[in-house]
C-alpha cells in the first residue's frame, strides 16, 4: 500500500511540474494559458509538496500570487503529513 501511495506522489508531482513549466513556457511566449485552477487542482491533487513547489522556485512562477506562495508550502505541509501519516 506504501509504494503504491509513493508512486501516486511521484506522479503527481512530476505532472505538477510539467504543467508549471508548460505555463511559464507559454506565458513568456505570450501563447494559451493553462489555468491556475488546473495548476491549483494538480497541487491538491498530490503535487504541491514535489513539482508545485520545486517547479515555483525553479521556474520563478506564480510566486507572487497569494494563493501559490502561501497556499502551495501550506498544501506541501499537509501532504507530508498525511504521506507520513499513512
């Protein structure tokens, strides 16, 4: 069941990331955006203490929005716990 739970994060996250870079990618472009619902609903989802957050320092993207400097840590908190937790 552990491994199974580790794989998830993994995955995740490594879509979280994909999908921050994509954004960055697209937005010094000035192309189509992913939307930060999408981004927001990969982090719930399990990314955001992985790729959510590797991918905001990395990429220097999204850090000054609220709700991804201080939700995306926030959320990355509650995951460790509930990985560490189960």
């Amino acid at each position: 069941m552990k491994e199974m739970i580790v794989i998830y994060f993994i995955s995740i996250s490594a879509i979280c990331f994909a999908l921050m870079g994509i954004d960055k990618s697209r937005a010094k472009r000035k192309k189509w955006r992913i939307s930060e619902k999408a981004l927001l609903m990969s982090a719930i989802l399990g990314g955001a203490c992985g790729g959510g957050l590797i991918a905001m320092v990395l990429f220097r993207h999204k850090t000054k929005h609220a709700i991804f400097a201080l939700g995306l840590p926030l959320l990355a908190i509650a995951q460790i716990c509930f990985f560490f937790y189960f």
